[in-house]
C-alpha cells in the first residue's frame, strides 16, 4: 500500500468517528494470520500510552469494558485493507511468532495519526541439553 493510500484509509476511518484500532493475532506450526479487529469511536486519551493501554484493554470484542465494533462485519472495504497491510508490512517483519510454538499478539493503531503499537507475544519450547558418555562395557552387568 502506497503512502497516499493509507492516508485515504485514515482519513476515511476518521471521518467516521473512529479513534482506535485493536487487531488481534495468532498462530503455530507453520501458519499464523489475523484473526479479528475492532475499532471505537470513543474519545481517547492524550496521553499517548494510556490511549494504547485502552485500545488494548478495552477495545476488544471479548471485553466486558468494550465500546468496541467488529471492523469485518461493519466495513469489510476497510478492514481488507488494514488485514492486508498489517500482514504484510508490519506483522511478516517482526519476530516469528507463526512457526513452532507459535504465538499471539494485538496491533493497536490510534486514527487518525496513524501511530501503532505491536504487543508480540511469542511461545517458546525451552530445551535443555545433556551430554552422556561412557564405554558400552561398563554398563554390562
């Protein structure tokens, strides 16, 4: 997506009230991909990390605090376009958190500005190795 076009995309979620954006994440294996998203028209903090603490928190479609909105089934035009560049130029160029044990995360974004914040959170298998050596006679009884 060209810088004009995600200009056009703010710009059409501002003047539909919208002030922030939660996208949610998550994978394993080898596959991973964006699950849902949400948006809110209420009004955010200037305080820029309390207004991502509550997109966060809050605008989530599970929440029993939510104002939030499903951006899939209200503008699915929208919400291609965000999935996509959120896929592609922002979530494929963080740590790998689709392979192995997988992991899950939130991609909040505060409209019109723009500004985003990523909460990765990747699983990981902790491995311990041994070393064992001896002579196969020595275990004989």
């Amino acid at each position: 997506m060209k810088e004009t076009e995600m200009m056009a995309v703010l710009l059409e979620l501002h003047q539909l009230g919208v002030t922030g954006i939660n996208i949610y994440y998550e994978g394993s294996g080898d596959s991973g991909g964006i699950e849902e998203g949400w948006y809110t028209t209420q009004e955010l903090s200037d305080d820029i990390d309390i207004a991502f603490d509550t997109i966060l928190n809050e605008v989530v479609g599970w929440s029993t605090l939510s104002t939030a909105t499903n951006i899939k089934s209200e503008n699915p035009e929208i919400w291609d376009k965000l999935e996509n560049f959120a896929s592609s130029q922002l979530l494929d160029t963080i740590e790998d958190w689709w392979n192995n044990d997988g992991g899950y995360g939130n991609l909040c974004i505060l409209v019109p500005s723009g500004k985003y914040k990523i909460y990765n959170n990747v699983r990981y298998t902790q491995i311990e190795d041994y070393y064992h050596e001896g002579e196969l006679i020595d275990k004989c009884d």
